[in-house]
C-alpha cells in the first residue's frame, strides 16, 4: 500500500493543524542544531583519533627486543 499525492498532502494539513506553522518551524530549527551538534562531534572524534600511537620497535640487531619508550612527565606540554 502506497501514499498518493492526496494522501500525503491531507497528512501535511492535518499536521499543520495539529501543531501550527510557528511550532513546526520551531521542530525543524531544533532539529538542524542537533545535526549541526552530531557533526561537529564526529569531527571531534574524527581530530582525536588521527594523533599518532606510539610506536613499537622491532629486535634489535644483538637478537633483544627494545623497550617501546613510556612518555615522561616532561615530554607533555602544559
């Protein structure tokens, strides 16, 4: 079963009544900051997962593993 062009635009009157024109606008103005919100916090995250991981070393040429380098205290800028 399928909407047709009737349909619909008797559902979008009764809509209009329902809730008025200032309401509806109202809805959609909420509805573009919550968008607006989503993107910007998967940019966020996008920016925070692109700094660099640490990076792990192979054997060294003696036949020993390196240690992986721990950050210090001073290497974290302030």
């Amino acid at each position: 079963m399928s909407l047709g062009p009737w349909q619909i635009i008797i559902i979008a009157l009764v809509i209009l009544v329902l809730f008025g024109r200032g309401r509806i606008s109202e809805m959609m103005g909420d509805f573009g900051k919550g968008i607006k919100s989503f993107k910007e916090g998967v940019a966020d995250t996008d920016s925070k997962s692109a700094a660099p991981s640490p990076r792990i070393e192979g054997p060294a040429e003696n036949g020993t593993v390196d240690p992986v380098k721990q950050p210090d205290s001073s290497d974290t800028p302030r």
